[in-house]
C-alpha cells in the first residue's frame, strides 16, 4: 500500500518559491497563470495492512512527527491499495 | 482552476533524500515503512477556461519546460475545478 502526502507552506506564510516559479511563467508569457504554491511530495511504500484505520493513524504520525513543520506548514495525504 | 503537479525522480534515479527519510523512520520504530521517494508538489492556480484541452496542454508545456528535468524527472498532474 502506498500513502501519497503533500506538504505546503500555509496559506498565511510566504511562499517564495512558488512566488518565484509564477514570476518565472507570467515573463514567459504563461497568462493564465495567477499563482503558484510550492511544496514537498512524499510517497510512502507500507506493508499491506488490511486496517486502513491504522494506517491512516500511523501516516499521520509519520507525517506529524517527521515530514511537517507544524508552525508553517500543513499536510494532505491519500491512501493508493 | 486548480492543477496539482506532482516530480520526482525516475525509479532508475537514487533517491538520497527519500532512502534518508525511510532509514529515519526504520529508526523510529515505523516498521511497516518499505521506501519513501521524495518529489516536489505545485499547486497552479490558472484563470478559468472552458477549455479543458487547453489547459491539460499548458499544465504539460509549463511541467516540461520549466519545473522538471526530463533527464532525471517524471511528472504526473490533475486538474480541480
């Protein structure tokens, strides 16, 4: 089973790599776009584990304890079977 | 709307900051930690189109020219409305 987390910066925090991606692409003449976030991607392989419950509890550990700094940044995650 | 771009690095890549993540974890008592790979994560925000199409082609063109390095890289996205 793999569990797929994403880390950004939080929507309060500047983000000055995703700051410095959009200035990059509007001076390319990429119009459309109006703002760029830049953040981790972690893709976790775990052994399968018919409880999805625990795994949920220990992604959120993992990611809690070692992959997010919870002053400035925030996590998503999705479980892949 | 929204595209969410996810790189990391090919399989054939060595991964170091992936493998260091996993060891950590190994060494925290996550045992059901197999392997981490590591990437980055760009969330676009983009003027709204009808256009799906369009905008499907600029996501590709904006990942292949600016945030990724096909020699090392791979990239996959989605789209949010």
């Amino acid at each position: 089973m793999k569990a797929h987390v994403y880390v950004t910066l939080k929507r309060t925090v500047l983000d000055a790599q995703g700051k410095t991606v959009a200035d990059a692409l509007q001076r390319m003449n990429y119009k459309g776009v109006t703002d760029v976030r830049q953040g981790k991607y972690f893709c976790i392989e775990l052994e399968d584990n018919k409880d999805v419950a625990a795994i949920r509890c220990e992604v959120e550990r993992i990611a809690s304890e070692v992959l997010v700094n919870p002053v400035i940044e925030e996590y998503t995650f999705r479980l892949e079977s």
